[in-house]
C-alpha cells in the first residue's frame, strides 16, 4: 500500500489530466471508483471541514472580469525571463507598451523570483511573483508544515511554512522598492499578481503589508491564479476581512487549489473565487458567504487536473519555452555561477571556478537544504 499511494498520485495526474482535456467522463469516473476502493487519494477526497462555514466579515471587494483576464498575462510573462525585461515577451506585446518593466527581485537561490511594471495610462504599479520552476522552489511548495506568520505571533494565525518562507526571500526587497515607487508615484494603485506558488506569494505578501502595518495609505488589489491554500480558518478570516479588491481565479479543475488540505485539515481557501470554468464561462458569483463553495472549483474534485493549471482564460503558461526554448530549459536550473562573489568575477578567474552546466544539472537536489 505504501508503494501504491507513493506512485498513484502522480498516475492519476497525468490520466486526469488527459481524461479532462478530452472531456472523457467514463475514465473519469473508472478512476474515482478505483480510489475510493483502495482509499488513496492523491488530492482532496473532501473539502476541509471548514469550507462549509461562515465568514464573519468579507470585506473583499469583487474584481471585474476584464481585470482578471488582463492580470493573467502579467502573471504568465514572470516565466519569460530575459525578454521579460526587455518587455518584448509574448505576454508583454499582449499586454502593450503602455506598461514598462521596472525591476527584478530574485535570489540566486533558491531562485525565487518578483518583479515591477509601471503603467503610466492605468497609473498602476503592477508587482507579480513567479510560479515554482524548480528544485528549490518545489521544496517550498511541498513544506507543509502551519507555522505562525513572524516567529513572535501568537494570534493563532497560521501559515503554510513553504510559502512564507519563499516570500521573506524576497520581502524585505520588494518592501524597499515599493516604497520607492509609492513615493515616485504617490497616486497609483498597485496589483499584486501570481500564478501558483507565486499566487501564495502574492497572497502572502498582502497580508504581511496589512500585518505589519505598511503601505496603509495605498490601494491594492490582488489577483491570483492556480494558488494553494495558504493557511488556517484563522488567517483566510483576517484576510477576508481587507478592505482590498481580490481575486483568487481557478481555471476549471485546477489541481493546485486542491493539493495541501489532504495533508492538513486546517488549511482552508480565502476569497473570492473566481471560477473559470472554460472557454466560454467564468463564475463569477462563488459564494462570499462561506470560505469555500461546493459549486465551484470544489464541485470538480477528487479528480484534477495538471492541464489546468498551465491554461486561463485560454492562454498557456509554456508559451516562453516556445519563444526562447533555451531560455525557458535554463530557468530549471538554480545557477551556481551567480552565487561567485562580485571580486572575483573577472574573466580568468571565473574560467577557472565557473561551474559547467551539467554539474549544476546534478546539484540541483542539493539546493533543497541550502534553500531553507
């Protein structure tokens, strides 16, 4: 039993997936009846026991549509790397030349990454946290562990470990830019953008600005697409409780909205679900009365999809690695290089120290601690 509920999450994520895209309900329902006859499940086989419960106070305010198709691209351009900063990525043409990049925030390793766009039209600062890419990034994803928010809380505000930790990579210098911004730009509004663990991130880090007090005379809305649950009953109630724009948009059977709860009933969604259900239809009226509505996202479990997860609104994820394929395959990799400190990067020496592609290649699993 150990070895079967060690290989059928992934079998079921890849037939699921492929079941979905073609709309084949017949192994759909094969694969359901074969879980439930041997007990393993590889997502949600229920909603937490929380999902069904009231919200005291949801303050968050609905977003438009329009917006949270516009947001997607933002969210989907952070995987684009170099012609992301030259704004020349698909996803940026999309978006236009209305909007410019503005600056990069990232560490080595464990090579997470956010950056800034400004659009002077919208008078918007735009800042969007990528998704997980790699060894490190997926580590984070799979620390599961509820932990408090700072290590002096006590609240009873928990947070899934992985994403708080991979956000404080990056806080304290998207705290300084931004403070930067905001005082360039006194009159914008800002949005924060992500796509998975990006998604966490971005929800992360509102709440962390709210927490702790900062940017308190700035609008903000969110916008966030595939995320995880981030933490407990304790924290989606604070956080329904902003007095911000929010959209937590699931594409269809999404599996990532759906992936810690089995581990941990207390992880339960904040709002408001925005359920983009194909082509054609989004709902956009999921309850804002209960944390989690069983007619939405929730209705398609215990069965989900990878699929989903790469496509919204009918736009892939992958389209960088079709653009720069090389580009794309590099960002896998955490680079060993970038960690050589500054004095000794003069071309003799780093001929000599630089560390070969494929080496890094094998090292990449190490980075797991080092990432912690």
């Amino acid at each position: 039993m150990i070895q079967l509920k060690l290989i059928v999450p992934f079998l079921v994520l890849a037939t699921a997936s492929i079941s979905r895209a073609q709309d084949n309900t017949y192994i759909l329902s094969w694969i359901n009846r074969f879980l439930s006859s041997q007990g393993v499940y590889p997502f949600d086989p229920n909603p937490t026991q929380a999902a069904a419960m009231i919200i005291p106070l949801n303050n968050l305010q609905p977003t438009t549509l329009a917006d949270d198709k516009y947001y997607v691209l933002f969210a989907f351009a952070s995987y684009c790397e170099d012609s992301l900063q030259t704004w020349s990525c698909t996803y940026c043409n999309e978006i236009g030349q209305n909007v410019r990049f503005d600056y990069r925030v990232s560490k080595p390793i464990p090579n997470t990454m956010a950056y800034f766009a400004v659009d002077d039209t919208r008078k918007e600062i735009i800042l969007t946290f990528r998704g997980s890419i790699n060894v490190p990034n997926a580590a984070y994803d799979f620390d599961r562990e509820l932990v408090p928010p700072t290590p002096t809380d006590t609240s009873g505000i928990l947070v899934h470990k992985g994403f708080r930790d991979s956000t404080m990579t990056l806080y304290p210098d998207v705290v300084t830019h931004l403070t930067n911004l905001t005082t360039t730009y006194p009159t914008y509004k800002v949005k924060i953008v992500g796509q998975s663990l990006g998604g966490s991130q971005a929800t992360m880090t509102m709440f962390l600005f709210r927490y702790t007090g900062l940017f308190i005379n700035t609008e903000f809305s969110v916008f966030t697409y595939g995320e995880p649950r981030v933490g407990n009953l304790a924290f989606a109630t604070y956080y329904n409780a902003l007095n911000i724009a929010s959209a937590r948009v699931v594409h269809r059977a999404d599996f990532a909205p759906h992936i810690v709860a089995q581990y941990n009933q207390s992880y339960v969604h904040h709002g408001n679900e925005v359920w983009n259900v194909n082509s054609t239809y989004t709902k956009e009226d999921c309850s804002t009365v209960i944390f989690e509505d069983p007619n939405c996202s929730n209705s398609q479990g215990p069965i989900y999809s990878f699929i989903d997860h790469i496509y919204y609104f009918d736009i892939d994820v992958v389209q960088c690695g079709f653009d720069d394929p090389i580009e794309t395959i590099l960002q896998f990799i955490v680079n060993l290089n970038a960690l050589i400190p500054p004095v000794l990067r003069s071309d003799l020496i780093l001929n000599w120290i630089r560390i070969p592609l494929k080496y890094q290649i094998i090292l990449q699993p190490l980075l797991i601690l080092l990432g912690k």
